[in-house]
C-alpha cells in the first residue's frame, strides 16, 4: 500500500505497516508455489512471530506514550519516512515438506496464503474505516 493516507496518526500507521508486511510475504508465498518444481528450491517466510513482537511491542509504547516506536530486529529494519524492509528466512518446515510430500507443502502454502490473505484484508478495511472516522471529526 504505497500511497499516503489522507490522515496520519499513530494507529493508522501501525494499520499501514500490517498491509505492508502482508503485502510483502504474499510475494513470498507466491514464489513458494512457484518454485515447487524447481532444483534446489529453498522455501521462505517471512518472522511472521518476530513482525507481531515488533507491533506489540509498538502498541504497548503507544498506550503508555503515546508515541509509536518501532524497533529493529534481525529480519526486519525501520527506515526514515516510514519505510521498512523485512529479510525471508529459510521455512525448515516448508523445506522438509517440499523434499517428502509436494501435495501437503502445497497445502501449507495455500493455508499461510489465505491466513495473510485475511490478515492484509482486516488491516486494510480497518485503516479505511480509520480515516473515514479521522476526516469525520477533523
């Protein structure tokens, strides 16, 4: 979700950066299903545990400061203007399927698909509804 919102504020930044998450490992999911009969495929994910413990973390900073502060972590790195980048990490899980049964590695990447799937689709309809509550009371 590349363009600003009308309003900004803390909540509705910390919506914008689960579209964004989501956003980016739908990409990866996708190049998992693709890669399925690839040579050497190595599957991904992206810290889907370590991208929560950021957003709570955040939360709990909020609630107390009233500020949103988002940290660093291994996999994921906050820049200036918002932005910020999230590294794959190999999906052990997702690797031993794909050597020992295709059919249930293809399971498990449809079901992380529709979980992001819902995910990004609840933050979006959330942040809409945000700035349409924003713009009402500005």
């Amino acid at each position: 979700m590349n363009p600003p919102p009308l309003v900004t504020d803390n909540i509705s930044e910390l919506l914008i950066k689960v579209v964004e998450f989501t956003e980016h490992r739908q990409k990866v999911l996708i190049e998992n299903v693709k890669g399925i009969h690839s040579p050497d495929f190595v599957p991904e994910d992206l810290a889907v545990e370590e991208f929560s413990k950021v957003l709570t973390y955040a939360v709990n900073e909020h609630a107390q400061s009233q500020r949103l502060v988002f940290h660093d972590t291994e996999n994921i790195k906050f820049g200036a203007a918002g932005r910020f980048k999230v590294k794959p990490t190999v999906d052990e899980y997702a690797r031993e399927l794909l050597e020992t049964d295709k059919d249930e590695y293809l399971e498990l990447q449809i079901a992380k698909l529709l979980e992001n799937s819902l995910n990004r689709s609840v933050a979006a309809k959330m942040l809409r509804q945000r700035q349409k509550t924003l713009l009402i009371f500005e």
